[in-house]
C-alpha cells in the first residue's frame, strides 16, 4: 500500500513540473527560462544547451547591435600661438611676421549609431558642433567614411550625418514611454574618445531628469529636460551612442555624464527622437518652430520695484515673425507661458499658442501661429 502511495506521489510530482513547464510554454511566461536548459543547433549542426542569463542577454545584444554603433571623428587644423621669450637689452631683432604655425587635429570624440542602410547615422548635435571642422565616421569593422553633410537639431541635441555607404546594419528603436525605474540597459560607445565598441550595463535609475549636456571631448553644452538617468558607465565620447534594453533595441541616446556624482549618466528617450527623425524623412530637414522675439526675464525683486508683473520683457520682436504678426511689441511682458523657449519647443510648426502679455497696465492674450525657424 505504501509504495502505491509513494507511486501515486511521485506521478503527482513529475506532472506538476511538466505541467507547470506546458504552461509556462503555452502562456509566453518565462520563468523557467532562468533555470531550464534550453536545447539549440550550433553552426555544425550539433545539438546545445544554453541557459539564459543576464550574462548572455549582454552578449547577445552586443553582438547583435555593436556592427549598428560607429565612432564620431573629428579633422580640424588649428592656429598656434607663436614663441614668445624674454629680450630686456633688446639685443635681438624684432621678429618679422609670418606665417601663423598650424596643427593638425584628428581624434575621435563621441558615438553614434546607423539609423539607415544607405547612410544616415545618429548622434548628438553637440558632438559635431564645429561647422568649421571636419567629421568622419568608423564603423566596427574599421571601414571609415568622410561626413557629407551633418543636418543639426539643437532643440533636442540631435544630429542625423550623411555619409557615402550602402548595406549598412540599422539599429531597432524601442519605445521609451514604456521605461520602469530599476529596467536592465547597455550602453555602447567610444569611451573617452579611445576605447571604442565599450560596453557597460546598468539600470534606469531615474526619468524626467533636467540636465546641461556636453563634455569635455566635445566642448559644447545644451540644456536638455525629460532625460533618462542611468548608472550604466557613460563616459565623455559615448555621446551619441545608443542607450539599449534587453531586447537589443535604442531606447535612448546617451548624451551626459554627470561630473558631481558617480555612476549617473543621462541619455535622450527615443521617442524624443523619433519624432524629430520622423519630421526629417519627410521635410529632408529638422522643421523647428519659433516665436521671434528676443528677451529677459524679469525678477520679482525687479518686478515689485517697477509695478510691473514678473515675466519675459520683450526687448525685440524680428521683423515678419509670428511674433509680429500676432501683435506683440517691444516693451511688452509676455506672462505666460513662463518659460517660453520650453512652451515653444513643445509644439510644431503651424500651432496656434496663445500667448498672455501685459502692456500699459492691461494684460491680454494673443493668439500665434508658430513658423519654421530658418
């Protein structure tokens, strides 16, 4: 009788496992992908197990996204200043001029990735901010290609590059709406403008961030809102290179590393970017909206001070902007929207913002039909 039972027992057990195992296969659950041999054919045709582990999910993202990621090089000749030495007694002649001596510069400086086969890469716009230098781009198997054309968008610190190539390997982009605080990344990019193709592993530790980006490597800064933090190790030269999950997809563009803390770097969502990619297939260039007026901000100090409200005081509106056209006029204060260049940046060309101003002691509201900045 007791061995019956124990029969009984053990059938109970061993379908419970394989049951459970059915389950997890018909459902798409993967919790037995942690600890279940998985059964895979090798390139001779052999029979293999792998268990999957966050070891292999690096791997294989690496693998499959590195031939997408290329290096960003910058060509530059610059003026040197001339010897100069100490001559008290005036023995020697003054020296005659001449020409100004030159060096040559070429070194890389930040990361991108391909966003087509025939030549469209990514990276950010303050990585190539010298208009008077010239840029080139190395892909993983050491191919290097001069830049064409370099179309700029510094409201999203983005830039597209245009070189002469074909069969290029584009990356996937994800969705970053989707984020979770404590969400597995890579990051991959020429770290510190020498070692490039590094890779380094993080979380999200942080959204809706506020930052000033740049780097030394780079030497230009913009001011950016709604980045992702990160502690994957992002380093002066990743700029511009792609922010991944787990699946291998771009859900970010790293763009800062924070030179205060440790291990907290800062990429730009995709979705901020697909967007502005979208609008550039369409147009064959970043359309940006704009107000046209250029101006200060007043303070509450000041404010009191003059009786006036605190908001933007319009030094100068440009000649047939929007801002003209709606009837805006210097020596107006524009109080809201507060933060102007945000509320702008928000929108796209052909909105209709209101804008509340206040002029000779009565305030009032506009309408503005925002246009392309040209």
């Amino acid at each position: 009788m007791n061995f019956l039972i124990r029969i009984a027992v053990a059938l109970l057990l061993v379908g419970a496992v394989f049951g459970g195992a059915l389950g997890d296969r018909i459902w798409g659950y993967k919790m037995l992908d942690q600890w279940w041999p998985r059964v895979a054919e090798n390139r001779n045709g052999k029979l293999e197990t792998r268990i999957t582990t966050e070891e292999n999910v690096v791997v294989d993202v690496a693998e499959t996204v590195s031939p997408s990621v290329v290096t960003v090089g910058i060509k530059k000749t610059i003026n040197q200043p001339r010897v100069q030495f100490f001559d008290p007694f005036g023995m020697f002649p003054e020296v005659m001029p001449g020409p100004v001596p030159q060096k040559k510069i070429e070194q890389d400086i930040g990361s991108g990735f391909v966003l087509t086969a025939n030549g469209l890469v990514v990276t950010n716009k303050h990585v190539v901010e010298d208009t008077q230098a010239t840029y080139k781009i190395v892909t993983k198997d050491d191919k290097s290609y001069d830049v064409q054309k370099i179309y700029r968008d510094p409201a999203n610190d983005l830039a597209i590059l245009k070189i002469d190539a074909k069969d290029l390997k584009p990356v996937e982009m994800g969705d970053s709406s989707k984020l979770k605080v404590g969400q597995f990344v890579i990051a991959i990019g020429t770290a510190l403008g020498e070692f490039r193709h590094t890779v380094t592993t993080g979380v999200v530790s942080g959204l809706g961030r506020g930052i000033t980006a740049g780097s030394p490597l780079e030497g230009a800064v913009e001011r950016l809102d709604n980045v992702i933090q990160t502690d994957a190790a992002i380093n002066p030269g990743n700029s511009g290179g792609p922010l991944l999950n787990s699946a291998g997809q771009v859900i970010g563009v790293n763009t800062a590393v924070s030179q205060e803390g440790q291990n907290i770097g800062f990429a730009i969502p995709i979705n901020v970017i697909k967007e502005a990619i979208d609008n550039f297939n369409k147009t064959g260039q970043f359309s940006r909206p704009y107000l046209g007026v250029r101006y200060r901000m007043i303070d509450q100090k000041t404010a009191i001070l003059n009786e006036v409200p605190q908001g933007s005081y319009v030094q100068e509106v440009v000649a047939d902007s929007p801002a003209e056209k709606a009837g805006i006029k210097d020596g107006d204060i524009i109080i809201d929207p507060k933060d102007i260049a945000k509320a702008i940046s928000g929108h796209k060309v052909g909105d209709k913002v209101e804008i509340k101003i206040w002029r000779d002691g009565e305030s009032k509201t506009l309408t503005v039909t925002l246009e392309e900045a040209k």
